[in-house]
C-alpha cells in the first residue's frame, strides 16, 4: 500500500488521520476572508495550508508577469 505522508515542523498527515483534501480560494469577506467548505465538517478540526504565489508553478508565474508588463 502506498503511503503519502506529510509533516509541518510537528504535525503529520498521513492517509490514516485525513478525512479528505480539497483546494478553495480565500474569498473576502467584511474585514476578514473565509474559504466555504461543507457543512458535514462542521466541528472538525481543520488545517489551513497557505500557498506561495497562488500555488502557481514557476512557469505560471513566468508567464503572469509577462502579462503584466
């Protein structure tokens, strides 16, 4: 069985203790932001994981300033 795991300084996530994985953008919301998620998850403990440059690759970033210019 392949096993995927990932560790943050102390925490770790295996397929043993994560229920599932999903990807959302932050949304504004008042003076705050919020990501939606279902409401079967209500009262779970969650993890928030915040990525560099919009998850996006290098290339990506490449060509998005490019764009801009």
């Amino acid at each position: 069985m392949h096993k995927n795991n990932l560790s943050i300084n102390k925490l770790k996530f295996n397929d043993n203790n994560v229920l599932c994985f999903f990807e959302k953008k932050v949304t504004k919301f008042g003076t705050g932001a919020k990501i939606d998620c279902s409401k079967k998850y209500l009262n779970k403990k969650v993890y928030v994981v915040v990525l560099k440059n919009n998850g996006q690759t290098q290339k990506e970033q490449i060509k998005s300033k490019k764009r801009k210019q």
